[in-house]
C-alpha cells in the first residue's frame, strides 16, 4: 500500500502564538507610545543565539545604532521572542526580534527581557518570517524570499498568505516575480538604487541587467522604464523564427500576464509558447538548483 501523504499544514500556531505576544502592527519596536509586554524573564544576552534561517539578511549600521540610542534611553520596550536552543543546553535562539538583539549589543547591554515558547523548527521559520512580513521589516526582495518559503517549506498558497497577513494576492504575485529577475537587478533592489516597481517592468524584458543600469543611470520614472522594457523587447512586432523551432510570435498580454502568475506561485521561471489560433502549446519551467527541481517534483506528485 502506497505510503499516505502528509496533509499539507495550514497557518499553524506559530501566527497565532507570535499574535497573541507581540502587536505586529506597531510602526516602530521602539514606539514611544508602544505598550510594554511582562517579559517571561531576563537572560544574559551571550547565553542568546540568532536564528540561522531568519529571513531579514540586511542590517544596516544606522539603523542599528538608532536602535541602540533608544534602547539606552529607554530600554528595550518590547521582549524578544525565543525558544530553548535546540542543540545547546542553557541558551535560547531568537525567533524574533535579533535586530534588538544586535542593537543591544551596541548599548553594551549584559541582559535583555524575553518571551519564552516552545516552538519546533517549522513554527520558529514561520514566526520569524511572518513577524518580519507584519512589520514591513522586510525590502522587496526579502519579502519576496519569506513569501516562497511559506508557499514552498508549508504549503501555503497566494490566497491563503494575503488572507492571513492582510495583503493582497496581487502584491504578493508581484514581488514574487521579482526573485526571477537577474541577482544583480535583485541587489539593486535590496539596496534601494532601484525600486520594486521599476524591477517589475524588466521582468519579461530581454536583458534586463542593462537596461537596469540605464534606468538608474538616468534617473527614469517608472512609466519610461516600462516604456523601456517594451521597446527592448521588440514592441508589438513579431519575433524571427529560432533555431529550435520554438514559437516565433510575439506574446500577448495575458500569456505574458499568465507567465508571471505561473512564475511567482512556483518560484521559478515558466515561460508558456502558445500559437495564435491553435489550442496546443507549451509550458517550459527553468530551474537553477537542484532543490527547485525536488520542490517542483513535490508540488507536482501532492497535486494527483
């Protein structure tokens, strides 16, 4: 008998455990006006560790260094998050709030005030992933990132996301799109030299990490980057027939539309050929590393 497959998991504990302890809707973790929350505790601060899979990389130094003024003037407002540490006896990681962590350092803090919570390896990605997205902790690209984890490492789809977080399906398709752009473009994004809106015109366009360049170079508004983008990729006219055979017509809006769903939701690039006037086609999905390539598979073999 052919082994069950595992239900895929919903928004689980961790979203509701991570609401219930701190307000994600704060503007600031060091509002003036923010309430305190009862830490479970104090800890010395070199017996707390990182999450190694938290999904904000960037942090800039000063931000941190803003952070540590408040935190020396007023403390740290809001407890982190932390769960016993999973390999170390007597210390904790981070599920949330490493930017105070790190801040606190600077203050040259020996303590700091902690939530304790028992979460496995699966809620404290989700938590801290989650926690960041609710803060707009996140650039485009690290949203981006934490939004396919969620679909990919827990099942979660477009819809489900943008119900549970308050956004809507629209933006998180199109941020989603934009991990398909070339990892140069994706730095310009991260860095703020190029904006989100800006990165999303490129993404059907032919060489996208040129005309990037030209773009900031030039200081190009949105509507003239797409404007760009369109006549980089040869406007309305047909393209010339490829060696491989492969359809020679130039797509239309909703193919290139149904391109970027169909790219966002699996997190690689889909490119569909269809032939004007016929019912068959093609779909191409490109993989870059072998652990898209098992996600594919896994997402393909739990459809049947």
């Amino acid at each position: 008998m052919a082994d069950r497959k595992e239900p895929r998991r919903g928004l689980g504990r961790g979203l509701s455990a991570l609401m219930a302890d701190v307000d994600a809707a704060a503007p600031s973790e060091q509002a003036g006006d923010a309430p305190s929350r009862r830490p479970d505790r104090v800890l010395p601060i070199d017996r707390i560790e990182p999450n190694p899979d938290q999904p904000r990389r960037s942090f800039t130094e000063p931000q941190l260094a803003e952070l540590a003024d408040s935190i020396r003037a007023k403390g740290i407002i809001q407890p982190l998050i932390v769960r016993p540490h999973p390999r170390t006896e007597g210390h904790y990681e981070i599920v949330a709030g490493e930017r105070r962590w790190r801040a606190a350092q600077i203050a040259q803090l020996h303590d700091v005030p902690v939530l304790i919570r028992e979460f496995d390896d699966v809620e404290v990605l989700e938590v801290a992933i989650i926690e960041n997205i609710q803060r707009a902790d996140l650039n485009p690209i690290e949203e981006a990132a934490g939004y396919r984890q969620l679909m990919f490492k827990f099942g979660h789809t477009q819809e489900k996301l943008a119900e549970a977080l308050g956004k809507s399906r629209s933006h998180i398709a199109n941020l989603m799109r934009l991990l398909n752009l070339p990892e140069d473009v994706q730095d310009m994004v991260t860095s703020g030299t190029l904006s989100a809106g800006h990165a999303r015109s490129l993404i059907t366009a032919p060489n996208p990490s040129d005309l990037a360049k030209k773009i900031v170079k030039k200081g190009l508004s949105v509507r003239a980057a797409e404007k760009l983008a369109k006549t980089a990729s040869g406007g309305d006219q047909p393209k010339r027939k490829r060696p491989d055979g492969a359809f020679t017509f130039e797509k239309d809006a909703d193919t290139k539309a149904l391109e970027g769903d169909l790219s966002a939701a699996l997190g690689m690039q889909v490119t569909v050929d269809h032939k004007p006037g016929q019912e068959s086609g093609r779909i191409t999905v490109s993989y870059d590393t072998l652990e898209q390539l098992d996600a594919l598979c896994m997402i393909l073999s739990s459809s049947r």
